[in-house]
C-alpha cells in the first residue's frame, strides 16, 4: 500500500462488520492501480450511525459503503437521496461532495443486473417472466433492477407471502405478481431467470427446498448466495444443463461505482480479482 498525507480515503460502516469482503475487494484495486488511497472498516453502532457519517466529510473521507444493518437508516441521513435508492429505500454507498453534502447511492441492483448480463449474456431482460424467490432486503434492489431492465413480469415467491405483498405494493409495479410460497416450482413454468435471493443454501443454513422439473431448459439460475460460491441450487441446476450464476459477482459489480466516484478510476472485475475476494471467504 503507499500511502501519502494526501491519500484518498473511504470505508465500509457496518455492525458488525468484521465479516465484510468489501475491504480486500477494494484494497486489491487500490493496489493493482497504484493509487494513494485506503478503504477501511468501521464498527458503528446503530445509534452512532447519524455522528459517524456527518464526521466523515469532516475527517476528510471521500465517502463510504454501508452494510448490515444501515443501509436503510441511512436513507433518512443523506442530504440528497438518488431516485433509484429511494425506490429501493436503502442506501449502500455514500459519496461526500466537495461541500461536504453526503449524496446516497444504491448500486445492489446494477451489480446483481450487471453480474446477470456479463456471465449469462445471452439473457435478454424483456424476452420473458422472471423468478425472485425471497422478499428480504436484497429482494428489493433485485426486483427494482429487473423492473428498470423491462423484464414483462415479476413472480415473487416468499416462504411469508405478507411480506411479497408489502414490498409488491411499495413498489408499486403491476409486473410483480406474487405466488404461494407452496406454487413455487409452478411458478418457473415458461421462465428466463430463476434468483435465489433469500439466505436459503448459504454455509449454516438448509438449502432451498424447490424442485426445478418445471424449469425450462434455457432458464438462467442464479443464487446470490456466494458462500458457499456452488450453492444446492446451483449444483442442482448445472446438473440439469442451466446457464447458472453464482452470487459473486453481483458483489464485485456493485463495489464499481462506488470505488469510481471516491478514487477516480474506473475499476475492472476480472478473475483475479474474485480469487483474491474467495480468499477471504476461506
Ligand atoms: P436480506 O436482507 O439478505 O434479503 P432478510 O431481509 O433477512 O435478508 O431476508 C431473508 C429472506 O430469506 C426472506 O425472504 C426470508 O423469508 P421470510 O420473509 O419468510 O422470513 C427468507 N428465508 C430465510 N430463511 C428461510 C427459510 N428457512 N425458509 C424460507 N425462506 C427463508
């Protein structure tokens, strides 16, 4: 790392955050462009978060990331909110401007869309209805993302099916049309893209439970699920000849925006550089 009394600097908030990849993803860029920056982790309470981000300007940082569990207190703490992340209602990454305002971002969607469309190119949004198993949190950038892509219709599928309504209703989109979580393998008949987007098939927790027989052949499976990277899901769909897309990517992707605005340089996701974020997950 080379560091000057000019280096630029940038970080993640979360609590906790010890678990976070973003600093090795954003430290092997620093380093393979040769840039006088740092990306540090930052523990901050919940109700430290306000006092935190207001002295970031102050301490001279040129923004953050936030994860787990900011991203949507954030919202509220911003002094202007990019229209994308107010759909979506949380925040992921924060740039502070040359006066010191703190301009939110949510850049979870164009990674997961991104992550889609590099590793399954022949994926094309409005050729046909889409699949989101799961209404949490990462469901909402996904749904917005697919949404803002053209994507005909939305099934939403989760196991607690007040939670798909909600969230269908907050977003406001006649394309999502919500299913019993007991139809879940009715509802990827005639689909393009199946996304596992709850915590289902990750290290310590049962995989998802959901029979494929109905997928169509050409259907695009990805779960994103990185740890581990080859998910049940995956494994189940590989078997059965399906593009896949493991989770990743949408990672790494989401990290590009962020890194540009706070270090000038527009980084490259390459396979070196999941190697190095895979490390960390060992
Ligand atoms: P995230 O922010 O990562 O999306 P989350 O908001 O906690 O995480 O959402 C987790 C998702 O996984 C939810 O859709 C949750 O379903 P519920 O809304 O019914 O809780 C889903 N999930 C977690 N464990 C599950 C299980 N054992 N069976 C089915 N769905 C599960």
């Amino acid at each position: 790392m080379k560091l000057s009394g000019q280096a630029k600097l940038a970080g993640v908030i979360g609590y906790p955050v010890a678990h976070s990849l973003s600093p090795r993803l954003h430290g092997y860029w620093l380093e393979y462009y040769g840039i006088d920056g740092a990306y540090i982790p930052m523990t901050v309470k919940p109700q430290d978060l306000a006092e935190c981000l207001r002295i970031l300007p102050k301490l001279g940082f040129r923004g953050c990331n936030l994860t787990v569990p900011h991203k949507e207190a954030a919202v509220a703490l911003m002094d202007e909110v990019e229209e994308h992340a107010r759909r979506i209602g949380a925040v992921n990454t924060v740039i502070i401007e040359q006066d010191g305002r703190l301009f939110g971002r949510n850049t979870d969607g164009l990674g997961f869309l991104e992550n889609i469309l590099v590793n399954a190119p022949a994926w094309l949004p409005p050729s046909g209805p889409v699949t989101v198993i799961g209404a949490g949190g990462a469901a909402r950038a996904i749904l917005v993302a697919l949404m803002d892509a053209g994507v005909p219709e939305i099934r939403l599928v989760n196991r607690t099916a007040e939670k798909a309504e909600k969230l269908s209703q907050e977003l406001g989109a006649d394309v999502i049309r919500v299913w019993p979580w007991q139809k879940r393998s009715e509802a990827l008949e005639d689909i393009t893209l199946l996304v596992n987007s709850t915590t289902l098939g990750m290290n310590g927790q049962p995989p998802l439970d959901l029979s494929l027989d109905r997928l169509p052949h050409k259907a695009v499976v990805n779960d994103i699920v990185y740890a581990p990277l080859k998910t049940p899901l995956l494994a189940a769909a590989v078997a059965r000849g399906h593009t896949v897309v493991d989770g990743l990517g949408m990672l790494l992707y989401q990290a590009v925006p962020g890194f540009f605005a706070w270090f000038g340089q527009e980084p490259e996701v390459t396979d070196r550089l999941r190697q190095r974020v895979l490390e960390g997950l060992q």
